[in-house]
C-alpha cells in the first residue's frame, strides 16, 4: 500500500505555474521554514521537524495548536533539516515522498539536498523533488518506468549518481537509450529532448536523476 508524504523544506517557494504538480498526500512534513511553504500552499501540516532557526515562532506554535507534532533538534547537528523531515516521513510509514523546496539560492545546500534524496538509504521509496527550477525524480533499478511529464520540445537530462546507471531504455526523447549504461560523471544524458506521444525511462540497475528543469522548451 502506496503512503505518499510531502516534505517541504524553506528557501525557494513553488511557483503558482508547478502546482498542479503536487500531489494527494497522506502526511504533510514541514522542515523549519519549509512551515512558510505550507502556510502558502494552503495545506495542513501534521508534523515540523528542524532546529528552528528560520521558523516564525508564531507559525510553529500555530501549527502546534492546529495538532502538528514538533520534533525539535539542535542546531549542533549531523543533518540538514530536509534529512531530518525526510526520516520522519519514512518512520511514518511513506513509500513515496515529494519534496518541495530545497536550494534557497546556496549551491552546497542544493547539491546536499539532492545527494539526500539519491541516498541508499531511501532507495526504497519513491522520491521526486520540485524545486524552483526544475523537477527530479530519482529513478532506482529495476522499477517500472518513469513518466516524463514536460510537454513537447522540453529538456530532460538523466545523470547516474552513486555509481553507473545499468540497462537505462527510454522512450519518447529525442536521444533514446536501448538498454544502455550511463557511467557515474558522464554528461551524456544532460539536455535530450521530449518528443511527441509517451515518454518515459527506466533502468535495470543503479539510481539515475531524471530532471526536467521548467520552461526548458528549446
């Protein structure tokens, strides 16, 4: 059974074009400010999890009076708060995870944030991330195919992290991929293009980031 959460982490609010994007979801996950997002959304947040350093006060208490669980950290810790809010999303139960948010304009945060979400440790859940510019998907081995959802014309770039991508078919892209590898710091798969009909890729193994940066039409 399929138990979907969304992490929303602080720094860069999703435009008003990329909602239709966010899915239905069974738990609402706020990483500190990632609160703010939620108060913008219009949605409901059943658990806060960070060190607190960016919050309102008065939104964490909101949200602590509305029945939110507030997990509080030090700011002397080992994780960023989207790890923290991912993990407690995972202790939940969810099988699959969206993340919004996550740069904030600060390149280390971002290559952190996406490091997380490829992390073996979450390979068994589904996990894609809309951030300002862009969405990834992490694609794991051995699972059905992902969909490509830009329309027409639009970028889509694949990179293999944490080592090679084995076996990886597309359809519907410009470029396409017959059971091929994409070895780990390649920049092969970067900039393909989404042709007319269906579109999808997948792998037989290794973790693969399908991103579609928005309005990358070429």
């Amino acid at each position: 059974m399929t138990r979907a959460a969304l992490v929303l982490a602080g720094g860069d609010p999703l435009a008003s074009a990329q909602r239709h994007l966010l899915p239905a979801t069974d738990l609402v996950v706020a990483a500190d400010s990632g609160l703010h997002q939620a108060r913008d959304l219009g949605v409901h947040v059943d658990v806060v999890v960070g060190d607190f350093d960016s919050a309102d006060p008065d939104a964490v208490a909101a949200a602590q009076n509305a029945g939110a669980v507030i997990e509080r950290h030090s700011a002397a810790k080992d994780a960023t708060d989207l790890e923290l809010a991912i993990d407690a999303a995972v202790a939940r139960g969810a099988t699959r995870i969206t993340v919004v948010g996550g740069s904030g304009g600060r390149l280390d945060h971002l290559l952190a944030n996406v490091g997380v979400l490829a992390s073996p440790r979450f390979a068994d859940v589904v996990v894609d991330a809309l951030f300002r510019e862009a969405r990834v998907v992490v694609l794991q081995g051995g699972r059905e195919p992902e969909p490509v959802r830009g329309p027409q014309g639009s970028l889509v770039t694949l990179l293999p992290v944490g080592g090679d991508g084995r076996g990886i078919t597309t359809s519907g892209l410009e470029y396409p991929l017959q059971h091929e590898d994409l070895p780990v710091g390649t920049s092969r798969g970067v900039s393909n293009l989404r042709g007319s009909g269906r579109a999808s890729v997948g792998l037989d193994a290794g973790t693969l980031l399908l991103i579609e940066p928005f309005g990358g039409e070429r």
